[in-house]
C-alpha cells in the first residue's frame, strides 16, 4: 500500500496473465475473479498456514503480503465477508495465527508453527524477565510489560489475564503529554521482538455505554495465549538457527527477492 498525489494505492493482482497492476480503492479495478485471488477470512488462514507467516501489506518481497493477493477494491469496506481490514480482526480474535507488527515495523500474520523460530530469533533466546535482568530492555518497555507479566507466590513468571485496550494501557502506564514519549514506538517494539501479539480489537466506549470509534488492540504475550512451551520450543536451537530458517524460507519462495528486502522480513540478525 502505498500514497500517490494524495490516493490511497492497493496492490492486487490482474485477471490475465497475473501480473501486478495498481488500481485505488474505489474499486474500479478489481481481482476478484482471478483463480488466485483469496476471497475469505478462511482462504487467507489456510494461505498463511501454507507459506508460514505473511505481511499484510506490499513490501520489498514482491507478492509477499495480503495485499497483493485480494481484490484491493474490497479493502475497508467495512464488509467482514470480503475486507481483508476487517479479516485481521477476525484471524487476531480466532487466535489460531499470531498477528502484529512483526515485519519491518508494519503488521502481518506468523502461523504457529513458525512463531517458535521467530520468538528465538527476534529475542534472541532471552524471556522478558531475562531481559529486564540482564539490562537489554529499556524502563518504557517495562513500564508497558509490567501489565503483562509478573510473578506467582512462589516467584514463578506469571502472565496476568487482565483485557487492556491499547489507548487505556497508555494512560496507565504513564505515557502523554505529562508522561512518558513514544508510546506506538515501544508498543511495535515489543511486537518486533514477539514479547506482545494482538489477541483481539474492541471500539471504545463513552460515558453511556455506546460504542465509538475504531476498533482498538488488546495485546497479550503469546505465552499466555499459546503456552509457554509451544512458544519457546525453538529455544533448543541457536536464534541464529531460527533466523536463518525464516530468512531461507522466503528465498525459497521468492528466489529473485533481494536479500536486504528478505531481510527486512526476517528481522535483524540476532544477538549471539
């Protein structure tokens, strides 16, 4: 997705020939009959599950998102059966897919088999109290995972239940005006390094009870959504290793993909 003189752009695919063509969100292209073209929430998880993980907009890996492959006249409808928009809601509540900002800072889907390595590689082998302790995450992280993660009576990490919406935990963890600066920063930061996926959107409400606005993230670290063990199974291999899958994954899919855009989806080498 990309801005030309002030239009918002969409990526599909063409009807012949299956091309990238570029058409704006009128609609007045459409994909939607091309064989490839996904055209359900379903369509799209069984998609991801096939190729392992995938961000929701163009990138440098030509073809690699969800974007490319839906009719981009479908986007923000509003209409759950056809809005890939809408589909992320759905895929984030069913919690059978991780979804958040995991790709160059920009969101996109990991299916759970492929989570593990990302975990590994993108924290370097370290859970977050690990990193707290040995000085690798910054007081605004803890400030934010201190909602998330604590401790039982017997010292044991515990991953608190509590439902946030992302425009409450702001407040509550101190960032504003008068607080604590670059809240969207810390908060893609943490899904960079997979401490925290969006589990489901909720809209606000006001005073009276009635619902306004867009829907809004509610996050979760993904052991608590998943298990502690499913997340970190990949902790038995070096996080080189498991970066070194992902990036190897996406070349094999895309042989002619630079390796500088491939390694924007991977991530940046670990800390070994």
């Amino acid at each position: 997705m990309s801005v030309e003189n002030g239009v918002w752009i969409m990526k599909g695919r063409e009807t012949s020939g299956g091309r990238l063509f570029r058409a704006d969100r009128s609609g007045a292209e459409t994909d939607w009959d091309h064989p490839e073209c996904i055209h359900t929430v379903e369509e799209l998880e069984e998609y991801i599950e096939a190729v392992g993980f995938l961000p929701l907009f163009a990138n440098e890996v030509e073809g690699f998102s969800v974007e490319e492959w839906t009719d981009p006249g479908c986007w923000w409808t509003g209409d759950e059966d056809t809005d890939p928009w809408q589909w992320r809601e759905i895929i984030a509540r069913r919690q059978k897919i991780a979804y958040g900002k995991f790709f160059d800072k920009k969101a996109g889907f990991i299916s759970l088999k492929w989570l593990p390595y990302f975990v590994n590689s993108r924290r370097s082998g370290y859970d977050y109290d690990a990193r707290w302790q040995d000085g690798l995450s910054g007081r605004r992280e803890k400030l934010i995972m201190d909602f998330y993660v604590g401790e039982d009576a017997n010292g044991d990490t515990l991953w608190k239940d509590e439902r946030i919406l992302s425009t409450e935990l702001k407040k509550r963890a101190g960032f504003g005006k008068q607080g604590e600066k670059n809240y969207p920063g810390i908060l893609t930061q943490l899904q960079m390094e997979t401490y925290l996926v969006i589990s489901d959107f909720e809209r606000r409400k006001n005073k009276k009870g009635h619902e306004y606005g867009m829907a809004v993230s509610i996050m979760f670290p993904p052991e608590k959504l998943w298990g502690y063990e499913a997340v970190t199974a990949a902790y038995k291999e070096s996080p080189m290793k498991s970066w070194q899958r992902i990036f190897d994954h996406v070349k094999e899919m895309y042989e002619e993909a630079d390796d500088a855009a491939v390694m924007k989806i991977a991530g940046k080498t670990p800390e070994e």
